[in-house]
C-alpha cells in the first residue's frame, strides 16, 4: 500500500489525535467524528477506499448527497469543516 492510509486508520488518528489537541468539546468531536464516517461510507459506496484516491469532485458529489438528503444548511457547513 505504500504511503496510503486506509479510512479507518486515518479517522482513528484524527478522533485519538487531532481534535483533542485543538481542544474541540466532546459533541464537537462525537459530530465531527460521525460526519466523517458518513463521507467515507459515502466514498466506499462509489469504490474508494483509500483517502489518496479522493479528489474534490467526489467531495462535491458528496455535498451534493447531502443536499439531496435535505439537510439544514448549518448541518452541511459543519461537514464540510470536518472535512
């Protein structure tokens, strides 16, 4: 695999790793942590597994999902800061 870091390692670091140093509140994490869990069921509904793989038009089509979903507006900023 290389240099690639599978969805489940690079969530796990993110959620041990990142948001805690930036000192996010406990819900800010728990929601940050499902957003990002929805975009990479998301991704792995269309074939992608790896984040390496993952451009911007698969980001788009992601928020466009969400958009059909009809989730608020605020919901959808939120995601996109996860990201």
């Amino acid at each position: 695999m290389g240099n690639t870091l599978s969805f489940g390692g690079a969530l796990g670091l993110f959620a041990s790793s990142y948001m805690p140093a930036c000192n996010l509140s406990l819900r800010t994490q728990e929601e940050y942590s499902r957003d990002l869990d929805d975009l990479a069921g998301f991704l792995r509904r269309l074939g992608i597994d790896d984040w390496a793989a993952v451009t911007l038009a698969y980001l788009e089509a992601f928020m466009a999902e969400l958009e059909r979903r009809g989730l608020k507006p605020s919901t959808c900023r939120r995601r996109v800061f996860a990201i």
